[in-house]
C-alpha cells in the first residue's frame, strides 16, 4: 500500500485501499490520536474527542522486564476490552 500523505511527525500516515476495478478509494474513518511519554514507561493517549487515559505495564510484564513503575493498563489491555474481552 502506498501512503496517502505522511506528516512529520511519528505515526501520522494515512493510506489508501487499491481497488483493481474501481481504483484508489477514499477513507471513510481516519483515527488521530496523541501519545506521550509522561515518565518511564508510563505513556498518556489523548483521543481526538479529547478523552485521555494512561498506558503502561503491570503484573507477569514487570515481573518479567523488572520494571519498577505504578501499575498502569497495557496498550493491549484497551484492546481487548474494545473487543469484548
């Protein structure tokens, strides 16, 4: 796939889907998201309708990489909620 535009800053690329048939499509959704380091592995997202909530490791994770940090949501743990679990 081939970018649409990219912006300057990290992760800000929209693509586009090729259609054989009926060419390139336009997006119908396009997320924008803002993630920032707050402290060690602590990261704070921030969702474009301004709904933030904090990312980090817990449990098996930072017994494995001897984190020391708050416990804090995995990015996945978001994910899986979304999902239904």
């Amino acid at each position: 796939m081939q970018p649409l535009w990219q912006d300057s800053r990290p992760g800000r690329t929209l693509f586009r889907s090729r259609n054989e048939e009926e060419g390139v499509t336009e997006p119908f959704y396009v997320s924008r998201a803002e993630v920032w380091k707050v402290e060690g592995v602590h990261r704070r997202a921030r969702l474009e309708t301004g709904t933030e909530f904090d990312m980090g490791v817990h449990g098996p994770i930072k017994e494995h990489y001897r984190i020391e940090a708050q416990d804090q949501p995995l990015p996945v743990d978001y994910m899986v909620a979304l999902t239904g679990g």
